[in-house]
C-alpha cells in the first residue's frame, strides 16, 4: 500500500489483522514524515562547445546538492564545469538532498558541439612572391579569419604578398555554425631575393671577326644561372665565355639566378673593337690646364702597359705602369723626346711602340 503524505510533522499510523474466522488486532505507531527538498537550478547554457565550461547553479531547498555530468560528480551548489567529453548529448543529474536522507532529482540533457581544429598549410616564399595559405582545418567551418602581417582576410586560400625578407606570424581562426571557434598562429618564412653583379673583360680577337668576352656573375655561389648575352646567346653557369662577330655597339646582357630565391639584373656592354694605340705628338706642361701632360689615348681598354720616356742623352725621365698615369714634367727643357711603350689590350694582344713627343714652353 502506497500513500503520499502532503505535510510533514507526526501522524499515527494503525494497522488492523483480521482472521478468517473473524478475530481481530491491531497495532499503533507514532510516525514522523520528514519534509522532502525540492531540487531548483539554474544552467548557463544547454548547448555549449566542447573544451568549453558551463555554469550551474544550484537554488535548491535542501541540505546540500550534487551533480553528476556523465562519470564526474561534482558534490557542491555552484560549479564551473569544463566539458572535455566529444561531441554529443549527456545527461545531467541535478540531486537535492536533505540531512534525513530525503532527496529529490532533476535530470536534463547538455549537448556538446564538436570543436574545430585550426590549421592550414604555411609555405615559405620569397621577396614579392605571392604566397597561397590553404586552410586544411577540422570541423564543420563556415568562417575563416585570418590576420596577415595586420591586415584581416576571409576564406579558405587567401593570398597575400611580402616585399621584405624577415620572419612573419600568420593566424587563423575558423568558426563553426554554431559559433566554436579555434585558432592557430604559424610562422612564414619570407627569404631574400638575391642580388647578382655582373662582370666582364675581353679574352682575345679571332680574325677575322670574332670578339672574346668572359661574362662572370658575382657572387658565385648560387645554383642555376641564366645568361643572355644579346647576338652572343645563352650560356647557364657562373661563367660565360662567348664571342662577338661585330664590335662598335652595345649588347644587352640579361642575367637570373636561382637559389632558395630567383634574382636579375641586366647591363648594356659596348664591345668594343681593336685598340688604336694613340699618342700626342706634342704637348706644353704649363698648368693652363691644356695639354698639360703626355700618355696613351684611351686608357679604359688597355689591361696592362708600361711606357718609358728618354731626353735627348739618352736618360729615362719617366716611367709608369699606369695606363691613366701622365707625363707631367716640372721646370723641363723643351725639345724633343723619345717615348718607348708595351700595351696589352682588352683582347690580350701586346704591342711595342715607339716615336718622339715634341715638349713646347
């Protein structure tokens, strides 16, 4: 027999036995009906991201309170409970419980949205390289932040372009339906372009027309080259030797280089053609800032040289192995002298010469 007491407080309770044939007894008990609590409380949210904490509360009526969230119990009134489990629905028990052992129990479902995991792929670049980050994150995502050297873009391949070599962070953050959110924070390497110089001398004269020229690229430590050397074509190391079948104008030279980083640069070489070797044949050394001195036409295309002068004894009055290098006397006596001279042009070929230099006051 099941009966529910409405109030608490004592009651007596009578049991009456009665036989088949009629005889009777019964019994008297003072009994004491304890007051029941009633489980109240509150929830900060009923759904909620997994990793992420949900408050209860408890407003109970009771002598102390529990709840259980799948196998954790937490046995206090007001709890701050971070949900690690995966995604899903789990039941929660609310227990109100008084001194006497009378208890009440509420239960309710908290569903857990899964988490997104941020991620994306972060390939290094160059200088001015456009570079492609490509979202390969976990989750059902339907936002994609990203914050590229402080400016913000949106999706899952943005592209962006550095112009200065250095170390860069990159950050994602991706957004679920139902607003989970996670980030990630990468570094982006940008590397230096390389930076080549070009260099270049002649290395001989084929007659009858056949111009030798040794291109070199300096620095040369990087690990592909491309050369192209206007009429004279390609060439793909840190040397080039070619010839040119015409002299007297330019040449346009294009180089490219390659390391982790592709560089260039370019230059207009004039090829020029088969040294005249050229002397004054008189000269007047009286600082009027006129033909004040005595050397060889042309000295840029000239690799080696010495040149010797003699008076009228026979005696060197001057020697120089610096093709820029004038004869400039000072307090000399007019008159003719004798001039001796080895040059050595741009396309190696040596050449003695002689003659006399009128010396006028």
């Amino acid at each position: 027999m099941n009966y529910i007491v409405a109030d608490s407080g004592f009651a007596w309770l009578k049991l009456y036995s009665k036989t088949q044939y009629g005889c009777l007894d019964s019994i008297s008990q003072k009994t004491r009906f304890n007051k029941s609590p009633i489980a109240i409380y509150s929830i900060s949210d009923s759904t909620i991201c997994q990793g992420d904490s949900i408050v209860l509360k408890d407003q109970s009526l009771a002598d102390s309170v529990a709840w259980k969230v799948n196998n954790s119990v937490y046995p206090i009134a007001n709890a701050k409970i971070k949900v690690t489990e995966n995604a899903g629905s789990y039941p929660l028990f609310h227990f109100a419980i008084n001194r006497n052992g009378c208890a009440d129990t509420n239960i309710l479902s908290v569903k857990i949205e899964a988490k997104p995991k941020a991620n994306f792929t972060n390939t290094n670049a160059c200088e001015n390289e456009k570079i492609a980050f490509m979202d390969i994150s976990t989750g059902k995502n339907v936002q994609w932040i990203w914050k590229i050297l402080n400016k913000t873009k949106y999706g899952i391949a943005p592209t962006d372009t550095i112009g200065k070599a250095g170390n860069y962070s990159v950050k994602l953050r991706v957004n679920t339906s139902f607003g989970c959110t996670d980030s990630v924070t990468k570094m982006v390497v940008v590397y230096p372009n390389p930076t080549p110089n070009i260099y270049f001398t002649g290395t001989g004269f084929t007659p009858p027309d056949q111009y030798g020229y040794l291109f070199e690229c300096k620095p040369d430590t990087f690990v592909f080259y491309k050369w192209q050397i206007g009429s004279a074509g390609n060439a793909d190391k840190a040397k080039a030797y070619v010839y040119f079948s015409e002299s007297g104008k330019s040449e346009h030279v294009y180089l490219e280089v390659t390391d982790n980083c592709k560089g260039k640069t370019d230059s207009l070489v004039y090829i020029k053609g088969l040294t005249l070797y050229l002397f004054p044949n008189s000269f007047t050394p009286n600082s009027d800032g006129h033909n004040d001195g005595f050397g060889i036409a042309g000295p840029e295309y000239i690799k080696q040289y010495k040149l010797r002068i003699f008076n009228r004894w026979g005696e060197e009055v001057f020697f120089t192995q610096n093709p820029y290098e004038l004869w400039k006397p000072q307090n000399p006596l007019p008159g003719l002298y004798v001039y001796k001279a080895a040059v050595q042009d741009i396309y190696s070929r040596w050449k003695e010469l002689d003659g006399v230099v009128y010396l006028l006051r």
